[in-house]
C-alpha cells in the first residue's frame, strides 16, 4: 500500500528536522509504526535501530573466553573483579549475564517425557517415612501417598480395550 507524497515529506521532515522519534510520528500522524520506518527506509532517512554502538566488553572478551576455558567453573562475579582490575567500568550485574552467554553449555541430552491425563498413572515413593517428632512409629514402606491421604489399600483393574470387546453381540 502506498501512502501519498505529501505524508511521506512530513514523515521524513518531521524525523530528519524535528527529531522525533518513529512512534511519536506514527502517532501524530495516525499510522502505522511500520509504515514511517517504511518510509524512511525508503527515503534513506536513517530509521532508529541502525548501528550499534560497541560494548564496554569488547576489549576484554579475548581475556574472558581464555579465562573461562583454563577455569570453566570460575564465577562470573570473580571473573568482573579480574577485568576490573584491568579497566573494565561496566556493571557487575550485566557482565554476569553477558559471561553466561559466553560460558561453554555442555551438550543437550535426550530424554523421553512423559504426558498422562489425570489419574492414568500414579507414582509410589518405595521408601521409609518417618515423622520428625515420632521416628519410632514409621509408616510401613510402599504405603502409596496421593495427594495429602495416605492409601492403605489399592485395587488395580484391568480396563477392556477396543480389540478385547467381543464385536458379534
């Protein structure tokens, strides 16, 4: 969809002269976000988002990789009190999640996850409770907990299938 020229000239004098900012713009002016940024895209006006200034980081970043691959269990919190030492003027809690994103994962492993609907499965704890304040009276092992209440006895049926059914009555 094109918008006319002379909304595109105001877009663009409004941004390029005024310096206001694309919502602002898009707001005054009843569009849509992505159509001033269109626009100014278009018109080679550069749009906000361009490029990045660099991170405090940068010139320590060969220091942290080497670090973190001699002592890969190292705390990011030691790690900012090393670069400090070394000039780095940045904030401890930002430098721990940019160390995160720099640490070595180890590989993903593969496991099966189980979907059950409501009251197909029911897990038992094989072991011994014993209360805090009466460790001489120890409910009996394999006593199935669900919930809060204690089961004494369970019945375990078989339910019919589909291909068990006798299909001639």
């Amino acid at each position: 969809m094109t918008i006319p020229l002379d909304l595109a000239a105001r877009i663009e004098r409004l941004y390029t002269v005024e310096h206001w900012r694309v919502g602002t713009i898009a707001r005054q002016l009843q569009v849509h976000r992505d159509t001033v940024r269109r626009v100014l895209r278009e018109r080679s006006a550069v749009p906000p988002g361009g490029a990045l200034r660099p991170s405090l980081i940068e010139p320590y970043r060969t220091f942290i990789l080497e670090t973190l691959q001699k002592y890969p269990t190292l705390t990011a919190s030691r790690l900012h009190d090393m670069v400090c030492e070394r000039g780095y003027a940045g904030q401890a809690s930002h430098f721990r999640y940019l160390v995160s994103t720099m640490r070595p994962r180890p590989p993903a492993e593969a496991f099966l996850r189980l979907r059950t609907l409501a009251g197909e499965q029911m897990q038992v704890d094989w072991g011994l409770c014993r209360s805090r304040h009466r460790p001489h009276y120890a409910e009996p092992p394999g006593m199935p907990n669900i919930g809060q209440q204690k089961v004494s006895s369970l019945a375990f049926t078989c339910l019919p299938t589909v291909s068990d059914r006798d299909d001639s009555a």
